[in-house]
C-alpha cells in the first residue's frame, strides 16, 4: 500500500491498523470518517510511530489517543 498518496482508503487502512495494534477496546471511538485530508501526514506520522513499536505503556497510549483525537475534523 502506498500511504505516500492522500487517499481515504489509506486513512481508512491507518486507522484500522492503529485499532488493531493497540488492541482498541472502543472500537467505534476511532472511525476513519473522523479524519480529513487536512491532517494526512500527522496521521501517517501517528501510524508509521506505532508499526515501529512492539508494545506501548498506559502513558504511551494515552498520548496515542490524545493525538488522535487531536486530529479528528473538527465539527
């Protein structure tokens, strides 16, 4: 997969990636449609960080999803 290109397949294929890693328990906090082109390279930042990582700590997680929820659309 080429996440060089801005796509919603590839933000959808981030997310989903991010979810399974760290074992997101609340499945449907985190959706694809939450995230605009505007934030692309955050994200891909954000998903390249965790791939890298074997496991993370509470705090790690926590700022994981603090990021995220960073770059949600704003409504």
């Amino acid at each position: 997969m080429d996440l060089s290109q801005k796509s919603t397949e590839n933000v959808e294929f981030m997310i989903e990636k991010i979810k399974e890693k760290l074992k997101v328990l609340n499945m449907g906090a985190i959706k694809p449609s939450h995230f605009d082109g505007e934030m692309y390279e955050e994200l891909r930042d954000v998903y390249e960080m965790v791939m890298r990582k074997n496991s993370f700590s509470p705090n790690e997680m926590q700022a994981i999803a603090e990021e995220l929820g960073n770059l949600r659309k704003q409504s």
